[in-house]
C-alpha cells in the first residue's frame, strides 16, 4: 500500500488549520464519506466544530471561493440553514485548498425533507420579495438599505462551480 501523500494526511491539514485559523485546540473528528470531488473532514477546535473539504486540484480553489461566497449570501437570507463558511485556506506551495465551515449534523434529515422543500421555495423567491419591497419603498423618506433592495440583474459576483466545471455568472 502506497504511504498517504503528506499534503493529504490528517497531521499535515491539522497543522494547515492550526496556521491559519489561530485556534489552539484541533482535533481530527471523523471523516466524511460520499463525496466524488472533495476530501471532507470533521474537527473539534476552539472555533466549536467545523466541517473541511480539501483537494489537491488547482481549480479547487476558485470551486471553494465561489461555495464560501454563496454560502455567505444564503446564509443573509435567513431561509435555509446553510453551515457559516469562515474562510478558504490554501498551503503556501498551492499543494491543498480547503474551505472551513460550521459543522452541521445531517445524520437525521429524512423527516425535515418537507420543511427543506419549503424553505429552498422561499430561497428561490428571497429575490422577488426584496423587490417587492423595493417598490413599496420607492416614493417613502427615508428608504431602506441598499443592500436590502433586491437584485434587478441575473448573475453573481464571482464565479461558482459545479464540481470543477466553472459556471460564469456575469451579470446580464
């Protein structure tokens, strides 16, 4: 059996995550399964306990800046429970890239799949409903936020991935 690569061990991503996210404690948890892309992980550290994904591709990194950057805007949402993204982490050589998040427990979601429905529903219309208010505010003193305003466009602020295929997302 061929020995682990050092930039896939456990050791070498603890040492990664101690780095750059300044937390004394770390602890490997578990492993997560499933997936065809990523290695995921589990730790307990200071932060609470945070969920990894890591791989070694080089397009890996701009996949994870696209997730943690739509996981902060689902997360503004307040419609469905999404893990808080903290950051992307890479080794100073570019070897791995990881995006650190809350770890979530989704053992148990089978009987929450229709409260699930329902809130990606409301994700779905998150848009439409700022613009609503956006006209009801528009003849107002006093107006509400920018930020609070809705979209008008199509589009994203930076590129997101499915998998490693990126998805442009230019504004039109």
């Amino acid at each position: 059996i061929p020995a682990e690569p050092l930039f896939c061990s456990v050791l070498f991503m603890e040492s990664l995550l101690r780095s750059e996210l300044k937390t004394h404690k770390l602890k490997h948890v578990s492993d997560a399964s499933g997936g065809c892309i990523n290695n995921g992980a589990s730790y307990d550290t200071d932060l609470g306990k945070l969920f990894v994904k890591s791989n070694t591709k080089s397009e890996a990194n701009r996949m994870f800046t696209g997730e943690l950057e739509s996981l902060k805007e689902i997360e503004k949402t307040n419609t469905v429970r999404v893990p808080s993204p903290l950051k992307v982490v890479s080794h100073p050589d570019k070897k791995v890239f990881a995006i650190v998040m809350e770890h979530i427990n989704l053992r148990s979601c089978r009987r929450y799949q229709r409260e699930l429905g329902t809130k990606i529903a409301d994700l779905h219309l998150y848009n439409s409903l700022l613009l609503k208010r956006k006209r009801l505010h528009e003849n107002r003193i006093g107006s509400a936020s920018q930020q609070d305003l809705g979209v008008e466009k199509f589009g994203f602020r930076c590129v997101t991935c499915c998998g490693f295929l990126p998805q442009k997302n230019e504004w039109a």
